[in-house]
C-alpha cells in the first residue's frame, strides 16, 4: 500500500466537514532547489556560460499533491481506521468500479501534531460560531498518523463546472422488504424518521444519520423513466446549493446523465449482487455484504459544466469501509425489523403501532434515544 509524505511546510483551511471525517485543502510553498539542482548550479557558477535549461533537475513538488484535499478522521467509536479503509478501497472497492468513477484517494503521512493543530482552530471556530452548530464537540483524532489525500470534487477543483454531491443511498429495494411494498428502502426510513417530535435534534446529533436528499426516492433515479428521473433530480437540486440563474440548465443535463447512467445502474448493480438475501438472513461479517452496506452509503459528485455541453461526468467517493462493530450490526438489524413490523415499507405504520398498543412518536424517540445513548 503505497504512502506519501504531507511537507511540514504544508498550511491547511478548513474547507468542509461530515460526519465521520473533516476536510482540509492544503497549500504547499515554492519548493526550494535540492542538492541535486544546486551541485549542477555550481559547474556553472564561473558565469561563463548559462546552463540548458534541460540540464537543471525541476523544481517541483510531487505532482500527487495536485488537486487533492486532504481527508482526516475523527474520534468515534464508530469509524473504521484511516488504514483499513484503505486497505479496502484499493482491495475490494477499485476491482469492482473503474477509476473514472471513482474519488482517488492515497494514504498520506501527515506533520506531527498536525491535527492538535486543527483541533484548537476547530474549538476557535465553534467560539466565533462559524463551525457548523451540530458538529460541534468531535474533534480529530490525535494518535493517527495517517490521513488521505483525495480527488478535489470542489467547484474550485473543477472550474466552470458546477459540482452537485448527495447519497444515493439504497438504489434496489431491500432484500428483506415485504411482498406488497409501497416504499423503497429510503423511503421506508425516512418515513419512520420523520414520525418523531425530535426529528430534526435527531438528525443533527446522530452522526449515524447521514441521509438522501429530502423527497428523493433512488428508485426514480434509475427507473430510466424520464419523469421519475426528472422528480428525482428535482429533489437532489432542491438539496443543493446550485446558483439559481442556471439551475434550470443543471437539471436538464443531469436529468440526461441519469437517464441510463452507467455509473448509476453499476452502483446499483452491486448493490444487488453482493447483498443478495438482506440483513435479516446474513452473516453481518460476511465480506460482501459489509461491501454492499459500503456502496449504500457512498456519496456522488456530478460535475455539471456551467455551460455549453460539455460532457457530464460524476464520480463516488466517502467510501469508508462499513464494520459491523460497536453495536452497528444491532442498529441495522433493529432499524430493519421495525421497517417491516411496523408497516414501514407496506405504508401501513399507522394501523400497525395501534394493534401493537405502542404510540408511533413515543415509540420512535425512545428508540432512537437509546441507540444514541449506546454510540456517545
């Protein structure tokens, strides 16, 4: 597994934040001549004859460095190692999806006390109130060595495209979802969700809830149904930050990309393949089926250009590897019972929590008050 080494000349801006991860973009000073370059500076330092430029070793930095952010992890009892997710980007994740699809990222050595560093800013922000409120109190881990360097998605990265990002999420139904469904996988638990009082606290606390666009069913996104994949466009536009003055153009091209998109039915493809059988009826360790509970919590970027057709292209990333440790294969497999016992995925929650004697709302919060409580 290859490694890179960050310069400790390198300076960092906090760019952007999720749940697991924080992202910096770094800046590295002009790098100053090496041994190599000043030893052949010094044949000609008689000044009798100025050096061929193609004689004189460049003066650059390593061009991995180029267009990449760097991506650093936090404290929590819930994410996988910097390593490990590595080890399974380029073991399990790169064999099943080609490299235009995918955010690169590489293993990167970082400064010493590099992430102190970005803490104390971190708790500076949070004083001056310009962190984001719900990320407030996690804080990067201090005893990792290691971070990554990844493909910049930015629009800055990007120029004169715009850059569109969300979580497809679940683009196949659940294996263990009911004969007569009436939502998807998404849906079902965005329903049951959004049944709390304290939805939104819940949403902004859990660190577990990183969802799709709101309203955006992912089963519209690969029909290959013009008006479905129109809804759901519409849904991923309303979560974005698109410019209103060319929103209408973004919708169009996407809405084309994503009707037959290669990159979407092959995500969706896995999906099916390597969880075949669903929660329910697996071995929660079973290598597969952690990859495809990875695929479904992947993020998209659509770079769309800003104008002109030039070609749309889009690319998954935040493929951190999914491990059913630290109560998560409990959560899933609580999350997906309640689903279909609750009449989640039938539509049927309302007639269900009244036959269980159970009031769906004080139901829901204690639930998920719980679990909170078990991952803090």
């Amino acid at each position: 597994m290859a490694v890179v080494e960050l310069p400790l000349t390198a300076t960092f801006e906090y760019l952007a934040e999720g749940a697991a991860n924080i992202v910096y973009r770094f800046s590295l000073p002009p790098p100053s001549p090496n041994i190599e370059a000043d030893a052949a500076l010094h044949d000609y330092e008689d000044g009798r004859s100025t050096p061929p430029p193609s004689e004189l070793p460049a003066l650059h930095h390593d061009p991995i460095f180029e267009h990449k952010l760097l991506r650093l992890r936090k404290v929590l009892p819930s994410t996988t190692s910097v390593l490990v997710s590595q080890e399974k980007f380029e073991q399990v994740i790169r064999p099943l999806i080609p490299s235009e699809y995918l955010v690169q990222q590489t293993l990167v050595k970082l400064p010493p006390d590099l992430q102190a560093d970005c803490n104390r800013n971190l708790g500076l922000m949070e004083q001056a109130e310009t962190r984001p409120r719900k990320r407030h109190g996690t804080y990067l881990a201090v005893d990792v060595i290691y971070g990554s360097l990844v493909t910049d998605m930015t629009p800055a990265g990007n120029q004169g495209s715009v850059v569109i990002e969300f979580k497809p999420k679940w683009l196949a139904q659940s294996p263990s979802a009911p004969a007569g469904s009436r939502r998807c996988r998404t849906c079902a638990l965005r329903a049951m969700r959004k049944a709390s009082s304290t939805y939104k606290d819940t949403l902004s606390s859990d660190h577990r809830l990183q969802c799709a666009p709101l309203n955006l069913c992912p089963l519209d996104l690969v029909s290959e149904d013009s008006h479905r994949v129109r809804l759901a466009v519409k849904a991923i536009m309303d979560d974005s930050k698109c410019p209103p003055s060319i929103r209408s153009w973004v919708e169009y091209r996407l809405a084309e990309f994503f009707t037959g998109s290669p990159i979407i039915c092959l995500l969706q493809s896995l999906q099916q393949q390597l969880d075949p059988k669903g929660i329910l009826q697996v071995d929660t360790n079973n290598p597969e089926f952690l990859t495809a509970t990875t695929l479904r919590d992947c993020t998209m970027f659509v770079v769309v250009p800003s104008q002109g057709y030039g070609d749309v292209h889009a690319r998954l990333g935040d493929l951190d590897w999914k491990t059913p440790g630290g109560r998560k294969a409990e959560y899933w497999l609580d999350t997906e019972r309640r689903l279909i016992d609750e009449g989640w995925y039938t539509g049927t929650e309302e007639s269900a929590t009244r036959r269980n004697g159970v009031d769906p709302v004080r139901h829901h919060v204690g639930f998920l008050s719980a679990m909170a409580s078990n991952w803090a």
